[in-house]
C-alpha cells in the first residue's frame, strides 16, 4: 500500500531515526542516494532493512520522479532524512490509507526545529508538505531546481498530525545549505529567462524580511527568528548575484564561440 522513499545525500547522522519513525508503517522503504554520499548512509540504511539505489544526482525534482518510478506500491511518501514521522502522523496515516482515499495527495504540517528551538512564526510553521502521493497520479517539474512541488492529477487532502523536522543545528550548516538553494534557485530562475535588475538586490531582500518577520511572525522566535528571517533576506540579496553572474558568464561565452 505504501512506500516511504527518502533522497539522502551524507546523512548518517540522520537516516536511523528517520527509518525507525517508518517502522512497521511501509510497504517497503527506499533510500535514493547521491553517488557522491563519503559516509555510511548506505550501511545503516541497509542495517534498518531498507533498499538502497546509488545513482547520480539528478536534482531534487528529478531524484523525486525517480523515486516514483522506483516505488512499486500505489502510495509514496516522501521523506527528507532529518525528517520524522511521528507516531500520531503513523497512526492517521495507516487508517487514512486503509479508507481508501479518493485524494491524489496528502498535505502533511511540518514542525521546525532550528538550534533546538521548535519555531512558530516567519512561515516555518505549519509549513504544509504535499509528501504523500497517489504515485500514478504525481509528478514532478523537473524545470524547477529546488523547493520542487508534485504536480497530481486529483485533489488534494491534508493531515491533522505532523511531520517533525530537524532543520539545522549548526550555523555553518544554515550558510551552507541556503548557499546551494540561492545557486539551485538562480539556475531556475535563469532557464525561466529572468534578468536581474539592480532594484532586485535591495527590493528583493527587503521585502522577504519583512515577509518573513512582519507579515508571518517571524519575531515570535526570537533571536532565532530573527536570525532567519535575515539569512532569508541574504539568501534572495545572492540568487539575484548568481543570477547576475550566470547571465554574464553567457555574455562572455557568446563573444567567444558565437552562441550559448
């Protein structure tokens, strides 16, 4: 009835307690993972009974679609190796899927944690999911680098219980991850054939602060909030730099081999 499949990349910190949240939940549990993975994501997931295929990165709405073709069951769930699923989401899961729903796919809410504190505002929370898929009815755009979406054919329900989230511990890990989402987000935005405009790196990081700070709450969290809401500013202040650069590289290219 069920798959989980989860796209992990180095995560062996994470990727035991993600497979045990699923235990006795799943059909059968895959582990999509980067060929470039160095640590022992695949051994522990293996350990935890899992099916682990080793490929090449093809990008996160690409290594969703793969997961599809990968699972053999009619529903998928979709997990990010720090994610887990809590014994009440379990639960509403198994007798939502034993009703069998008409739904094409489940919202799922999600709690953040960052730097150990659960957060409430700056658009963290409740941070729907569409995770759980009718899988012959989704896909996924694979145009779309980064925060990717599925596309069903057929409606869209929601659960009451929620996904837990581990989203960053660390301070060099936040940098990190937001400095490959601005490249993955840049690179998207430059297939849609997007310019950047110098108004864009002041109006652009202005206005998601005050989006995420303001309008969703941001402050609530505190100094953590706050902290996030100004990465987030910083994170757009960069794609449109990245934007800049990838639309000069192509300039340089074209006056030297006459195309791009």
């Amino acid at each position: 009835m069920l798959a989980v499949v989860i796209i992990a990349r180095d995560e062996e910190a994470y990727i035991e307690a993600c497979l045990s949240s699923v235990s006795g939940l799943a059909d059968e549990v895959i582990v999509l993972l980067d060929d470039r993975t160095t640590d022992r994501t695949a051994e522990r997931a293996q350990q935890h009974g899992a099916r682990v295929v080793c490929e090449a990165w093809r990008g996160f709405p690409a290594q969703r679609n793969r997961g599809l073709e990968l699972a053999t069951t009619p529903w998928v769930l979709f997990l990010d190796a720090d994610e887990l699923v809590t014994p009440a989401l379990a639960n509403e899961l198994r007798a939502t899927l034993q009703n069998e729903p008409t739904a094409a796919g489940f919202r799922l809410p999600r709690y953040n944690r960052f730097f150990g504190q659960i957060l409430q505002g700056g658009g963290w929370y409740p941070d729907h999911q569409l995770r759980l898929l009718r899988r012959t009815a989704a896909h996924f755009d694979e145009s779309r680098l980064v925060h990717e979406a599925a596309s069903l054919d057929g409606a869209i329900a929601a659960t009451s219980e929620h996904l837990w989230h581990e989203n960053i511990v660390r301070l060099d890990e936040l940098w990190h991850k937001q400095s490959r989402y601005a490249l993955a987000e840049a690179q998207t935005l430059y297939r849609q054939g997007r310019i950047m405009r110098w108004r864009n790196l002041l109006g652009a990081p202005t206005r998601e602060f005050w989006r995420r700070y303001g309008q969703l709450g941001g402050w609530r969290d505190g100094p953590v909030g706050f902290l996030l809401c100004v990465t987030m500013a910083w994170h757009e202040l960069v794609t449109f730099l990245l934007l800049w650069s990838l639309h000069n590289a192509c300039g340089i290219k074209k006056r030297e081999d006459h195309v791009c």
